[in-house]
C-alpha cells in the first residue's frame, strides 16, 4: 500500500499540515522576521511597482545609447518633477474640491432624509421589514455621513506613518533597475544546469506576469482617468478632478473596480442636478466601453488569461479576507500563483514524456 499514489500523496499532506501546526505553536520564534518583513514590505513593494513601471523607459534609453547610470539618474530626475508637478498644481485642486465637498455633506444629508421621508409617508403599503430597514438608515445617515470627514483623517494619519518608510523607496528603486538583471544569474547559480534552467524560466515567466499586470493596469488607469476628467468637465460636473482621480484608483482593480469609481461620480451628480446622474452614468460607461474594447486588449492583451468569473470570485473573498489591499493585491497574486503551477505542471508532463520515451527505447 505505501507504494500507491493515493498514500503517498495522503502522507505528504498530513506531513504538510503537521509542519503549519508546529510552526504556528512556535510562531513566537518568527515574530522578529515577521516584525523585519512587516517594516520593509511596504518601501518594497512600491519600489517593485515603480521598477516594472520605469523599467521600459530606462531600456529605451539604453537603446539610443545612454549610459545605464544616465538612464536611472534621468529617471529619477523625472519622478522628482513628475511630484513637483503633482505637489504645485494638482494637489491644491484636489485638496480644494476636497474641502468644498466635505462642506457639502450637511446639504447633501438632509437631501437624503427628505427623500427617505418623503419614500415612508408615500409608501405605508410596504412590509414592515422594508419599512424598519429604511428608518434605520434614515435615523443612522446623518451621523454615518458626517463620520466621514473623521474616517478620512484617520486614514490620512495611517497614511503619514508610512511616510517615514518612504526614504527607502529611492534607494530600493536604484538597485532593482541597477542590478536587477543579476537576480536571476545569481539565484541559478546554486542549482545544477537542468534545474538552473526550469528556475531560470519560471523567474521570467513571473516577472512577464507582473510586468503585463502592472505595466497594464497603470497605462489603462491613466487612460480612463483622463478620459473621465475630459468627460465630467464636458456636462460641467462638481468636483471633476477629484472624481477623476477616485476613477483612477479604483480602476487598478480589475473588473469591479470601474463600478466601484462610478457610484461618487453619480452621487455627486444627482445632487448637482438630477439628469447630470445620468450624463456621469454615459460618460463611465463610454470611457469603460473604450477601455474595455481599445485600450485594455492592446495594452494588456491576453497575458493573464484569466476568467473575467474568476476574476470576480477572487475580488470578492480577498474584499472580505484583506480589505482594500486585498483588492489590489488578489489578481497578481493569483497570477504568479498561476504561473507557478503551470510551470511545474508542464515540468511534470515533459518528465513523465521523457520517461515513457525512456522506457520505450529500453523495450526495444
């Protein structure tokens, strides 16, 4: 029995599930790793996005001959005009419509409850769950609304705590677009050559998957952003910057992300003047059609690969499981979980083939 498939493959995960048992009895003896990774995680993932997103121009700079120092130096020679340029023009505007609209949420609130109350006194026929649900909400919007200023303070005072990560980020940008072409090499180094070889190819199959994603999902999120200030300036539209920006943001999550941007827009829109809701409405709608049908398949094309289903299963569980970190993370995550799998799959089939042929030539 212990030669079966099926037992050997029941040992190896009770072993499996052992091992996660035992180090997380001992987890006090990773805390400090945890605590190191914790500390570091943040600085490095902004420097990898920064890395996959800077990545193209310092190759093209390289190709008309550039020296690589020059490249990385002109690089960041643009990062720090490309802030400058945000700090002096684009972050008062924000930071404007952003005061105007929080001293609107008083008028927007007591819109709100007039239209509750005026649905409770038109409406006695409804079911008296329907009718405790809406009294609820009536009696809980003025104080939620007004909550919002206070979560937005609490989120920009979580924010300021990473800001003192932030020096990190340059210095761990330099090195990845200075030596990260000697990742790989080094990392192969430690393994005979037909394992070097599989490592070596499954290390540039990942780092095409996350180069497609975020390289993609930047390009088409500036593109929308564009195409949707363009548009809510054209019905003039409050707050038509901010709105972009919040676009913007939330089209970095696939799928559900461009639903999500669109609820503000229309909300704003509504109590600007009720036929704008629907103006904001076409305008998402044509800028998602555009992205969706033009921009994305070009940009993106099929690297991924991955059921627009699945996409929307994964948004959900990680939603519930992580929050918002959880929603941008998920489909990259799952596509490097993806690439993994299919590498050692085909790895398996090429062995198995090789085998069989083997054991053929042996027969005859």
């Amino acid at each position: 029995m212990t030669q079966k498939k099926w037992f050997q493959g029941l040992v190896a995960a009770v072993l499996t599930f052992t091992l996660i048992l035992l180090i997380a009895k001992v987890d006090f003896i990773f805390q400090p790793l945890a605590t190191y990774i914790g500390a570091i995680a943040f600085p490095m993932i902004a420097a990898g996005l920064l890395f996959y997103i800077t990545k193209p121009l310092v190759r093209l700079l390289e190709k008309i001959r550039f020296p690589k120092w020059v490249a990385i130096l002109t690089i960041f020679l643009l990062l720090i005009g490309l802030v400058y340029l945000v700090y002096k023009f684009a972050a008062p505007i924000v930071q404007n419509q952003y005061q105007a609209l929080v001293n609107n949420i008083p008028g927007i609130t007591n819109q709100l409850t007039s239209i509750v109350d005026y649905w409770e006194e038109n409406h006695s026929a409804l079911p008296d769950q329907v009718e405790e649900s809406i009294q609820n909400f009536a009696t809980n919007l003025q104080s939620s609304l007004q909550d919002i200023p206070g979560y937005l303070i609490g989120f920009i005072s979580s924010l300021v705590n990473f800001l003192f990560t932030l020096v990190l980020i340059p210095f761990f940008l330099f090195f990845m677009l200075k030596d990260g072409e000697k990742l790989i090499p080094f990392i192969t180094k430690f393994f005979d050559k037909r394992k070097g070889e599989s490592v070596k190819k499954l290390m540039e199959d990942l780092n095409h998957t996350l180069a497609s994603f975020i390289q993609g999902q930047f390009i088409v999120a500036m593109c929308v952003g564009t195409m949707l200030f363009i548009g809510y300036a054209i019905i003039d539209l409050k707050y038509a910057f901010t709105l972009a920006i919040i676009g913007l943001v939330f089209n970095v999550i696939p799928f559900l992300g461009p639903y999500l941007a669109a609820v503000p827009a229309i909300l704003v829109a509504l109590f600007q003047e009720p036929k704008l809701a629907i103006l904001a409405a076409v305008v998402m709608l044509i800028a998602q059609q555009i992205e969706g049908n033009l921009i994305s398949p070009n940009v993106m094309g099929k690297a991924l690969s991955i059921h627009p289903l699945t996409v929307i299963t994964l948004i959900l569980a990680a939603g519930n499981i992580a929050g918002f970190l959880g929603l941008l993370f998920v489909i990259p995550f799952y596509a490097v979980c993806k690439t993994i799998i299919s590498h050692f799959y085909h790895e398996w089939v090429d062995y198995r083939m090789k085998k069989k042929s083997a054991a053929g030539i042996q027969a005859e």
